[in-house]
C-alpha cells in the first residue's frame, strides 16, 4: 500500500495548520491515496492527518484506515490525532516492539524503529508455546488472549479477557508486575496488527471484539483498579482504537457500583462501547458483538479450548523468584 509521496501542509507558528483539500491530495498525489473503508464523512480529515504525518504507505501505522483509528481515538480531532500518532511512533522505537513481541511470542518481523516488516497483509505472531520465562510467566497467569480460530459475526477477531480471576495485587507481591505488563503491551500489540490485517483484507475498517468474564468480580475487586489502571493505561496512550465493542458477562450485581468506579479512567468514547450481561448472556452477547457462547472458551460456557488464551492460575508465593537468577 503506498502513496504517491509525502503530503505537505502549511503551518506557520502560531497560526492554524492549513489543510489541503481532498481534492487537492488528490490531485497532488496522482491519485493515489486509497480511501477504501474511510466513511466519506472524514475522509478529509484522514487526508489531513496523512498530511501533517507525512505518510508514504502502510508503515510506520500510516494507512488511511490506520489514521482513522488515531483520529476516533481523539474525538476526530486532527491536531490531537497528530500528537497522539507522533508519541506513539516514538513510544514504539524507544520500547523496542518488535524485541518485546519476540519475548512474548513469535512469527512478527519488525523494524528496529518499531515498524512492521514483511507481508502487511499476513499477522502470524502467536504467543502459545513460550520460549522464554517471561512468556511462560503470562500464559500461566495473565488474564487475556486472543482466540485463534473464532471470528465475530463481522470478522472481527474476538479477545477475551478473565477479569474476575485474576489477583492483581499478587503480580506486585511476587514481583512480576512489569513482565506481566509488558506481556499486556504485546497483546495490545496483537490486537492492533490483528484489527489491521483483517481491515486491510476486507477493505474496510474492523475492530476485536472484546468480552470480559465478569465471573468473581465483586466489591473486593475495587481494590485492583489502581494496578488495572496502571497496566492499560498504555493502551490509551499509545495504541490507537482498535476495539469496536466490549460485553462484559456474567457480571455481579455489583458491577454497577464497579463500573462508577473505573468510568472515569475512560474516554466518552470508549464508554459507548459497554455492554453489561448477567449469566444469561447469550442474546445479548450475540446482538452486541455478534459473537455466539460456543465461540467463548470452556470456562466460559463455550466450546473453544481453554489452551487459546492465558490460564489466569492463582499466582503461587515464588513465582517470580526464577526472574532474579
């Protein structure tokens, strides 16, 4: 995927940034711009952002449908898109993605300045059979994973996370709060290339769906936001939107007072997307995320292996003690 050139605006300091018109990228750029999947009603501020980022094909995370996930993920802002893509892109060279996604897992190729090599129409990154202690650390206590051969109704990857199994607050205690945070970026990282890979096929813009296992969530839960707080909290910085809905089932009576509690932490945008399900879940599973119970793992009432995402164990007194050796 690539466009004729870099895009030009103008922009003297402390005046507003000029804009060039679709019409005008057209012309300029022979053309070349595919606004394929872009709604025609931000087409054009998919062409400023391209604009002011200087975007030349699909890397570094400068397609159009890419731009349009920094651009929802600041209330269509373009400015504010632009901040957010540049801080991302710098974020991404500094943290060394593409060294984490092979701690974490393996078949993605990248750039040593963050961007992906090699087929942008291919993801293989799979983070089952861990080759390293850090890997092995999140697939037996990590809350999260993608599900390997389940779609939403869409086409949309599904993602699934076991909130109301896991301790928290035993990461801090054992000491393995930042490889499991990291090993939370490398799923982020899998959601996004994911979500990409499957727009670009289908020539419009998809996002996961995401579904959150309410089950053991309870007012002893409030004292995990913090650490919930600060392992996503990277996510929002850095990654833009990739997530189209998340349905959060067999949640507790409780979880009205739960959710007043993290709301905040949320954009308005972000917020929209939630939809809280009892344990009868199924229809509404289906009409919010397009997903049916069978696509779920075992624990969860389904019939995908539990092997497809991260075990959730209760963390054991030691676990960490193999990462100071």
């Amino acid at each position: 995927m690539q466009f004729g050139g870099p895009i030009s605006v103008m922009h003297s300091p402390g005046q507003p940034a000029r804009f060039p018109s679709l019409e005008q990228m057209s012309a300029s750029n022979n053309g070349m711009i595919d606004l394929t999947g872009i709604p025609a009603e931000v087409q054009e501020l998919v062409i400023q952002l391209a604009a002011l980022v200087r975007a030349t094909g699909s890397e570094p995370l400068s397609d159009p449908m890419t731009l349009w996930r920094f651009l929802n993920s600041r209330d269509f802002n373009v400015l504010d898109a632009e901040d957010m893509y540049r801080s991302s892109i710098q974020w991404r060279a500094e943290c060394n993605i593409g060294r984490l996604m092979s701690i974490y897992g393996s078949g993605a190729l990248y750039t040593a300045d963050g961007n992906r090599a090699g087929d942008p129409l291919r993801w293989d990154w799979n983070p089952s059979s861990p080759q390293t202690l850090e890997a092995a650390l999140v697939q037996q206590y990590g809350f999260w994973g993608k599900l390997a051969h389940q779609r939403a109704a869409d086409g949309a990857p599904i993602i699934i996370w076991r909130l109301g199994a896991v301790d928290l607050d035993s990461y801090a205690r054992e000491g393995i709060m930042e490889v499991m945070s990291s090993g939370l970026v490398a799923h982020f990282e899998d959601m996004l290339q994911s979500s990409r890979v499957v727009s670009h096929l289908q020539k419009r813009i998809l996002r996961v769906r995401l579904v959150i296992d309410g089950d053991g969530l309870g007012m002893h839960s409030l004292r995990h936001v913090n650490a919930f707080r600060q392992m996503t909290n990277v996510g929002k910085q850095y990654f833009p939107d990739c997530t189209a809905t998340v349905t959060i089932i067999r949640a507790p009576r409780t979880m009205g007072v739960l959710y007043k509690s993290i709301q905040h932490m949320m954009t308005a945008g972000m917020r929209q997307k939630i939809c809280i399900l009892g344990d009868d879940f199924e229809d509404g599973l289906r009409r919010h995320a397009g997903i049916e119970v069978q696509q779920l793992p075992e624990s969860m009432g389904g019939l995908t292996p539990d092997s497809e995402i991260a075990a959730t164990l209760e963390v054991p007194e030691g676990a960490g003690d193999a990462l100071g050796q």
